[in-house]
C-alpha cells in the first residue's frame, strides 16, 4: 500500500488543523512507518482520545479499515469514547452486548470493555475477522490485569489489520506481559516495554498542555487499638515498619478521628480560594471504601453545609451522577477507586487522596483526574497522608516509569532490606499489609507537614504552622515559573527567619526531634538534586549510603545523617 503523508487530503489537513503538537507530531510518526501495532504514552490530559480518533478518521476515509473496535476498562469509558467519536464522525455503539451477535448497521463500530472481551473472546475475533478493523486499546495495561484476560485480548484481537494501543502510565506492578506490546532487552538483560511514541509529563507542563500540582502533604499524632486491647500510638511521617505504618494510614483515614476532618477542611478551604479565579472548579476525594466514602460525604456536608456527589462501583446510576458533576458548579464528589482512571473531568483542580493503596501506577492515575488544564496558569492541588512511599511519588511526577518483566540482576550493591520494601510496594491495589486487622482508632490529630512542588520540599511540619495558610491561600492562577518563584521566596524568607532568631539557651530539643529534622532536611536536598540531574529518589539515597556508609535513612544515626547531608551539598558545589 503506498503511504500517505497527512497533507494529502483535506480533511486531514483540517483535522490537524487543531491538534497539538505532540498529536501532529505523533501521527506523523505513526505514518511516516504505517504500522499494524502502534504503541503511544501520553501523560494525563494530554489528549490521547483525540489523537486516536484523528487517526481512525484518516484511516476510515482512505479505507485502510472499514471498523474500529474501542476497547476500554469501564462501562463510563465506553460512552465517554462513542461522545468522542460522534464529534469525528463515527458512530460508536457504547451498549454493544456480548449476546446481541452482529452490530447494528448504523454503526462504524463498538466499544466494549476489557472485561467484556474475556468473557467471550471468540465473538469478538469474527466481528474482528469479519471486517477489516482498527482496535483501540484504551490504558492498555489493563489487559494484563490477569492472565486470561490477556490471553482473551489475544485471541479477540489477533486478526485486526491495525492495533493502536493507548496509556498514560506504562508500567504495571506485576509481571504479567501485556499484549501486543513489544519488550525490549536492556543492557542488565531486563526485558521492558517498548513505546513507538512518548510524551511525558515533564514536556507536557514545559508545552502548557498539563497543570503543574501541588501535594499538601499532612502528619499527625495516631493512637489505635487492637483486638487484643493492646494500645499502640505512632506519628504518621516518622520512620515505621510496614504494620505499624498501614495501621497508622488507617487509622488517619478513620472518619471517626480528627485527621481526616482537619484535612477535607483545609482542602476545601484551598478550593474556595481556587474558586474565586475558576468558579466551577471541583475537588475529588479518593476513598478506600464505600463505607469510608459515606463517611466522607457526611463530614463535607458539616464543613460546606451542601451534599457532595458521591460515586460507588455498584451503583448502576455511577456514569450518570459522573457526567452531572463535570456538567455542574457542584463542589466536591466522592468516589472509591471509579474515577482514579480515564474519567474526563476536566474542572477537578483539588483533591484528597484518602485511600490506602499505594503502588505507583494507582497513585499516577489518581493524579491524572487534575493534571486536565483549561486555560493558562490553572494549578492543581493534591492533599495526601505524609506516607513515605506517597511523598516518594509525589517527588518524583516527571519521572518515566517503565512496564519491566524480569527483576534486576542483584549485583554488589543489593540490599535485601530495601528489596523487601520494594515487593511490599509492588502489590497490586489492594489495601496495604494490616488494613484488615481489626482495631479501633482513639485519636488521630492532622499537622501541615510540607508542601511538594516541582521536586522540591517546602514548609516544615510545625504544630498549627502559619505556613499552611499561605499555602493554601496561594493564587487560583498561577504559570508554572510564578509558582516555583514564589514557594522559592517563602522559603528563602523563612530561613532568613530561622538566622535571625535569637538562640534559645533554654532545654535542647529531644534527640527523635533533632533526627527528624534533619531526616526532612536530607529528603528535601534528595529532591533538589533529583530535580537537577533527573535520578530518581531512591537511586540517589543508594548512592549516598554507598558513600558514606550506613543503614537506610529510617535507621540511619544523626551523625551518618549529617555526613549525607554534607556529601550531598559537596555534589551540589562540585566536590563530589
């Protein structure tokens, strides 16, 4: 077939009249190589929907196919991509059932779910075979969700003449290949996946495509009981084993203690303030449960004295109350896990991460629900539990993760303690280890820890501190260099603050306090540096142990504490 360049009709030319030039610049791609498998990486609110219906429409009209499949994770998407495809065009049906048998006449095609396709693959394999088709696989990776649903996908889609597979988050936490996806051998003999087009969240905020966010990170002071009537306390955000830490996460997002209350009010304060530039604009919260999630919804009515919209999977009416929210003024909507991915709801600019799961890749599409901008100088606001592996996540947005299927040979420097942390972190999204030990919350307090931005670290995590009002009192609409500039400022005076202060010969702070604070301190030169030369965090503290000798910083003495945090700002001026 001879290969068409994008200019050569007019339709195409006035399609592309609009698009981005991450869109053009992909397309063009996808067309200087005409491929039957075309994998494209697009962050969150990039706009992968339409660079995929572009494509179709040019395929379509030159009769290279003559259907199109779309394949999604849930029965929303469906409707949300027959919304899409009607402004191309296409005619989509989004309730296209497994036992209906042929698809009406008055459609180009169907889309279907994941789910959907598993249950019976061979009907869709003869729609497939019966005419030339395109299958668009949306958020590909959750055709590994299992290995038969892999195995379905497969079978169903084998014969399409051509497969666009779409995500914004690449990697999966598991092994489970992902199909129709190419691995690729590195140098370690790590095989990872293999994209035929790239376009990260870094080069999407540096465009002005994506907001820049914010996390509002929040400790506290946690007391739980056990079954047995043991009374255990911890402080979220200090160094903790991984049962003592989930007990602690749960016992924050308890709706019967005080964490959960200080943080829904301070992030709806942070949205009225967004709201005095952006009227409509929305917050989400992200629950672990339906029981949770009423609580939730409970406690917003006290603080904003109106009902939030509240989304629950088993709810047959979720898609509806879904769309009434991205079509209204209301304030806050609730969901468990339903929203995390794929919805397009482009006014949430606030949100709390009130969930207990916390791998990479649900954390990613938690984040994408706000990063959708709809005029310059939108940011977005994430508040979260002061959790070391969420704080990990929030420092490192603009790191590209890959989808890999074999472990790391463990060379030298393998270290089987960090590696049990590592396994801990890859489960899939379930509530973490002690989420269903039974206890009961006694208190759990809330205190502004820090504020993450742009891999930096600000404020401090003083009781009660002044910083969090100017934190959420910062503008609705700000670039991205005013915001970096400003906390910049705020964070040069408060040290100015600190020097000028006179020394107190009163009682030395407690030796835990001293450790803590210079735990913060390293954690924020950690992140300085990983925004200067791209490493990701933990690459960065491997390498500072390597050198400087010691445990893991959760064990690590004030003395090893401070030889890192002077290794590091020997890096910084050049005497490495």
């Amino acid at each position: 077939m001879q290969l068409m360049t994008l200019a050569e009709t007019d339709s195409t030319r006035e399609r592309m009249g609009g698009l981005r030039a991450w869109q053009r610049a992909a397309l063009e791609e996808y067309f200087r190589r005409d491929p039957r498998d075309f994998l494209a990486v697009a962050t969150p609110g990039a706009g992968k929907t339409t660079f995929a219906l572009t494509l179709a429409a040019d395929l379509i009209e030159r009769r290279v196919v003559r259907a199109i499949t779309v394949v999604c994770p849930t029965e929303h998407l469906k409707k949300q991509w027959a919304e899409a495809a009607a402004r191309f065009g296409i005619a989509l049906d989004p309730d296209f059932k497994n036992g209906q048998g042929a698809l009406g006449r008055q459609y180009t095609g169907a889309a279907v779910t994941y789910a959907q396709v598993a249950a019976h693959p061979m009907l869709h394999r003869n729609r497939t075979e019966a005419r030339r088709s395109l299958i668009i696989f949306d958020e590909i990776h959750h055709a590994g969700d299992a290995l038969s649903w892999g195995d379905a996908v497969r079978e169903a889609f084998e014969p399409a003449a051509r497969r666009l597979s779409l995500t914004g988050t690449p990697f999966r936490t598991d092994v489970n290949p992902i199909p129709f996806v190419d691995y690729v051998q590195d140098h370690t003999g790590v095989r990872r996946c293999a994209w035929d087009y790239n376009y990260g969240y870094a080069p999407a905020l540096a465009d002005g495509v994506v907001r820049p966010v914010i996390f509002m990170a929040y400790s506290g002071e946690m007391r739980w009981r056990t079954k047995t009537g043991d009374e255990l306390a911890a402080r979220l955000g200090e160094p903790l084993t991984q049962d003592a830490l989930a007990q602690a996460w749960r016992a924050a997002l308890d709706p019967k203690g005080d964490w959960i209350k200080r943080v829904l009010a301070a992030a709806d304060r942070r949205l009225t303030e967004v709201r005095h530039t952006s009227p409509d604009a929305g917050g989400l919260v992200i629950a672990s449960d339906h029981e949770n999630a009423r609580a939730y919804a409970r406690i917003l009515r006290q603080i904003t004295g109106h009902g939030a919209t509240l989304v629950l999977s088993d709810d047959p009416t979720a898609s509806r109350k879904i769309k009434r929210f991205a079509e209204s003024e209301d304030r806050w909507m609730i969901a468990v896990r339903m929203v995390s991915e794929g919805v397009d709801v482009p006014r949430l600019m606030v949100g709390v991460y009130a969930t207990s799961t916390s791998t990479a890749l649900f954390f990613a599409q938690v984040v994408g629900r706000f990063v959708r901008r709809r005029r310059r100088g939108e940011m977005a606001s994430v508040f979260l539990p002061s959790v070391p592996t969420l704080l990990e996540y929030a420092g490192e947005m603009e790191r590209e993760r890959d989808h890999v299927l074999d472990r790391p040979p463990k060379g030298d420097d393998f270290d089987p303690e960090q590696d049990l942390l590592d396994q801990a972190r890859q489960k899939r999204d379930t509530p973490d280890t002690g989420e269903e030990l039974p206890f009961e919350t006694m208190e759990a307090s809330a205190e502004f820890d820090r504020a993450l931005y742009d891999g930096g670290e600000f404020g401090g995590g003083a009781p009660d501190s002044p910083e969090e009002e100017d934190f959420l009192g910062l503008p609705g609409l700000l670039e991205p260099e005013q915001v970096a500039k400003l906390l910049r400022k705020r964070k040069a005076e408060q040290r100015a603050a600190e020097r000028s202060r006179p020394a107190e010969p009163a009682e030395q702070a407690p030796k835990h306090e001293v450790v803590a604070d210079l735990r913060r301190e390293l954690n924020s030169l950690v992140g300085a540096w990983h925004h200067r030369t791209g490493q990701p965090h933990s690459a960065i503290h491997n390498e500072l142990r390597r050198t400087c000798g010691g445990p893991p910083i959760a064990q690590a003495s004030e003395e090893q504490i401070r030889q890192r945090i002077a290794k590091i700002r020997a890096w910084a001026t050049g005497r490495r």
